[in-house]
C-alpha cells in the first residue's frame, strides 16, 4: 500500500497536556482541543504522535531516580510506578482521541524499544509503519525503558521524536508546547522576554533558558539538543503553543504567526 499523505511527527508537552506543577493532574480542556486539531491534520496527514512525561512521569521518575540508571533495589518500585502513571496519563489521551473520532493506537515504549547509555538503541519503527499504513495514528510517549548499559533510564518524547524522524523522514516535527516557542528568556518568568521566530541551534548562547525541579529529561534546552540532528539533516523542526483553541492545527500548517522555527 503506497500512501501518499505527508508525514508528520507530533510531540504533545507535558508543559501542555498536564499541570506541571500538580501531580498526576491532567489538562483535559487542552487534550480535547488537540484530539479535535488531531482529527482534523489526520484527514491531510499520516501522524505519529509522542507525549509527555508531565506531572504523571517527572516527579514519580525523580523521586526514585529512574533517570539516573539502576543503582539500588529501592528504584525497582519507582520504575513500575512510573510505567503505572505514564499509562494512565496516555489512557486519558488516547481516550479523548478516540471520543474525536481519531483512529489512534498506543505503541508503548517501553514494550518496542530498549536504551543505551539514555539513548534510544533500538525501536520497532516497522509496527508504526504498519499502523500507518493502515491509516490508523499512532502514540508513543516518553517512559521509563530497559537500558542495555544502565538497567533502565528514562527516555524523553522528544527523544523519540528526533529517533523516528531520523528513521522515517517526515515533512516535518512539531513540538507542541504551552508557551509560543523559543524566546530570549524564560517567558513565564520575564514577560518581557522576546519571541525568536527563527531560532539557530549555532546562537543557543544567546538566549536563557530554565527547567522545573522536577523535570528529569532537561526541559526546553535538552529539546533544543534533540532537535539539532533533526535540523541538521534537513527536516524542517517548528515549536509553538498547543494550550490554545486550534492551537496544534495552526501550527501544523504554521497559519499563526507565533511559533519558532529550528534552523541549524
Ligand atoms: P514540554 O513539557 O512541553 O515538552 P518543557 O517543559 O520541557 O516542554 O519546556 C517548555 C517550558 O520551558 C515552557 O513551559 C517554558 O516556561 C520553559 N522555558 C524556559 N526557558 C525558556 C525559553 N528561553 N524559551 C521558551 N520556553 C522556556
Ligand atoms: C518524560 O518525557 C517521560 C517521563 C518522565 C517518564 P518528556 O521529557 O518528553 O516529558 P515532558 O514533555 O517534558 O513532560
């Protein structure tokens, strides 16, 4: 089955999908204005989605210091919970994409690929393709996986993102967020801070960035890092706000003028 429909890599934040700053706490409001964008870009587009950690992975996984390999017996129950919320948090996603009327279907990470060193060593593309092919949108989301080197680590969305897009040459990834995209500096914290609508990996000195205590994967600068060997080979990489009405859908087609594009 040939298709023709371009491909298109999605990460959904967990800065977007959940509160962040309140465990196990979902955005409901917002997954059901993206499963709406989502049913409509899949008419146009082949979609993989990826979501986040948020506050159902980070806290869970810094508590019990998942990111940081095996060390002790005392993380092995840490690991599960994990795994346990990750699963709730993309139950309540693929529910409201389902309720859309999206064809969506979980890969679960952790099940189709393995680590090394906290890097994704090997993942089974070839069942996302399949899904794919049969005109169905797949998930995947940042968890806890077995590493080869380290027992097991934590693997972000976004790292799954520039994987596959790596592997599978989309038209294009898009980072969904719940700020508009890079700015000079953290833009929650300093509303002056400026929007850079064109945003080159090679200036990352330039701007200031900041990441919440509890987050275990780097928050927006261990994105930026992720995406430039994604830029690097020429797929174009765009950020920008997912939070509001139509937000995904608009930055999809990049019919806003609010969002910032990744150059090298
Ligand atoms: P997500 O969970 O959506 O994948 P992150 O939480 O890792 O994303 O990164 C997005 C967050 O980074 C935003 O909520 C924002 O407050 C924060 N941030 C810190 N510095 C910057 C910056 N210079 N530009 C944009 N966002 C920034
Ligand atoms: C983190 O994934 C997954 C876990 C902590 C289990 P991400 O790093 O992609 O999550 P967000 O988007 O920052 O919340």
């Amino acid at each position: 089955m040939v298709s023709i429909l371009k491909l298109v890599v999605v990460k959904l934040g967990g800065s977007a999908i959940t509160d962040k700053n309140k465990r196990y706490t979902p955005r409901y409001d917002v997954i059901e204005n993206i499963a709406y964008d989502v049913k409509k870009l899949s008419e146009k587009f082949q979609l993989i989605l990826i979501h986040g950690g948020g506050s159902f992975g980070h806290p869970v996984a810094k508590e019990y210091e998942i990111h940081k390999g095996f060390f002790s017996k005392k993380q092995i129950l840490g690991y599960s919970k994990v795994r346990y919320y990750m699963t709730m948090l993309n139950q309540i996603v693929l529910e409201k994409m389902i309720e859309a009327g999206v064809p969506a279907v979980t890969l679960h990470t952790s099940n189709i690929a393995i680590a090394k060193n906290g890097e994704i060593f090997s993942m089974d593309a070839d069942k996302i393709l399949k899904y794919l092919n049969l005109g169905m949108v797949p998930i995947l989301y940042g968890d806890a996986i077995l590493d080869l080197n380290k027992g097991f680590c934590i693997i972000s969305g976004d790292q799954i993102a520039s994987y596959l897009a790596l592997k599978l040459r989309p038209w294009k990834v898009v980072l969904g967020t719940d700020v508009d995209g890079i700015y000079s500096k953290d833009p929650k914290k300093h509303p002056q801070a400026k929007l850079i609508q064109v945003f080159s990996i090679s200036e990352i000195e330039k701007i200031r960035t900041e990441k919440l205590e509890i987050d275990v994967t780097g928050g927006i600068l261990a994105k930026i890092l992720e995406m430039e060997k994604v830029v690097e080979t020429g797929i174009p990489v765009i950020i920008g706000n997912i939070t509001i009405k139509n937000g995904l859908l608009k930055l999809v087609k990049e019919e806003t003028p609010k969002y910032t594009k990744i150059i090298v």
